[in-house]
C-alpha cells in the first residue's frame, strides 16, 4: 500500500471519523443552549451543511483518484 492509499474499513464510518465532527458538535451544544431553538442555530447548521459538502467533495475526489 502506498502513502496516499487508504486502510481497507472493517466497519461503518463513525461521526468521530468525519471531518465535520466539530461542526455537529457545535450544532448540537447550540440546540441545547438555545432550548432546542433552531432558529437561533441557523448559522451552526449551515457550517455544518457547508462542511459536509466539501467533505464530500474531498472523499469523491479521493476515491476518482484511486479507483479509476
């Protein structure tokens, strides 16, 4: 296996595993704090929203680049 290749997974993807953990984190501290009010979170939410689309991006690019 070379640097840039990945481990074979044995199991399911873990919220600890994304790259967004933080973002989700703060989501969820935010609802709480905020009484479960997501319209004070609004901005939390779409950190988390952005974040996973660049996760995304990241892991396609990954996987086009590996497995062509």
């Amino acid at each position: 296996m070379g640097e840039t290749d990945a481990p074979a997974r044995t199991g399911p993807l873990k919220l600890s595993d994304s790259m967004c953990a933080p973002q989700y984190a703060a989501s969820l501290k935010c609802l709480d704090e905020a009484n479960y009010d997501k319209s004070k979170c609004q901005d939390h939410f779409d950190a988390y929203k952005e974040c996973k689309k660049q996760e995304v991006t990241v892991m396609f690019n990954f996987l086009r680049e590996h497995f062509k």
